[in-house]
C-alpha cells in the first residue's frame, strides 16, 4: 500500500473526526500494538507508552499522505510523538507509525 500507515488508539479511531481534520478517510483494519500500554487521564486524552508485555487494541490506518500526516500532527499537538512501532494485524506484522505520549 501506498503511503504511511498509522495506529490509531484514541480519538483517531473515529472515521468523522479524521475526515474533518484530513478531508479524507483512510481504509483501517484491527491491530494490536504489543509492549506497550494505554493511559487514560482524566480529563485529558489517552495515550501510549512502552510497557514490556503490555497490549493496545486499535486500528491500522493505511495510505496516509504526508499532508493528512502534517494535519494529524498538529491536531496530536506537543503531547505526542509520531514514532515507528510495529503492529499485528490479521496476524502479520506490519510497520508503522503511532502517536506515543511524551508524558
């Protein structure tokens, strides 16, 4: 597939919000992020960080541009950091890239 692929855990899991925000919807797929772990604040919006044996639920968003990628960026803001991680889905491993927090 052409482009970037990206897993979304959060607010990003939401087909709307990644269309107002990119003007379009990227085809996703169920992944599973592993050794790494989902916090929830209170308040605030979840992320992700590396834990040995931890699991993340999400979905893999395929063919992201690199100008959709710039508006996401700005929309994750300063808490966030697009990072290559690698992901499984329908049981294969794939590279990609995520938005980890800085917390």
């Amino acid at each position: 597939m052409v482009g970037t692929s990206l897993f979304a855990y959060g607010t990003l899991l939401s087909d709307d919000l990644v269309r107002r925000l990119t003007g379009r919807v990227f085809p996703r797929r169920p992944a599973t992020l592993q050794d790494f772990e989902r916090i929830e604040c209170p308040g605030d919006y979840p992320y992700i960080t590396p834990k040995p044996g931890g699991r993340v639920e999400g979905s893999l968003l395929d063919g992201l541009d690199a100008a959709s990628l710039e508006k996401l960026d700005a929309y994750e803001g300063a808490g966030y950091l697009r990072t290559p991680v690698e992901v499984v889905a329908s049981g294969v491993r794939v590279g990609c890239e995520s938005y980890v927090g800085k917390r």
